[in-house]
C-alpha cells in the first residue's frame, strides 16, 4: 500500500469519527485496527490544525482528543503522573 492509499485510508476513517454518534468512537476504530497508528494519529493533529484555521474549533479539540487516546493506547503519549 502506497503513503497515498494509506493517507486517503486515514482521512477516510476520520470522516467517520467525525460522523459518528457521540460515543460510538471506539466501535469505528475496531473495524479498522490495522489504521490505528502513528501515522492516523500524526494525521489527526494535522486536519485538527486545519479545522482550527477553518474555525472549526469543536471539531479540532475532538480530533486532538481522540488523537491523544490512541497515542496513550499506542504508548506514544508520555504518562507524566507515573514519571513522579
């Protein structure tokens, strides 16, 4: 799979977390575990900071949110209360 099939596949899949009903997050990320990676979550931020020039604030703090779940499950967010 190409950088550019992969890219559309993370786009894809933030569309439907966007779209999806409050809550209903972790079932759309189960149907596609082999996309939840660093690179969806590099993604994320990127189209969060696109929503915030837009002035799509709402959708920017869902996306980083989200993003910073899967980087705390992928152990790419730093835990700093454990680091005391």
């Amino acid at each position: 799979m190409s950088t550019e099939q992969r890219q559309a596949l993370y786009f894809n899949l933030i569309d439907k977390l966007i779209a999806c009903p409050n809550g209903q997050e972790p079932e759309i990320l189960e149907q596609e575990p082999e996309l939840i990676d660093a690179g969806l979550v590099n993604t994320m931020v990127q189209v969060a900071t696109i929503f915030v020039h837009e002035g799509n604030n709402d959708g920017a703090q869902f996306l980083i949110h989200v993003a910073r779940e899967l980087s705390k499950q992928l152990g790419l967010y730093p835990n700093i209360s454990n680091q005391e």
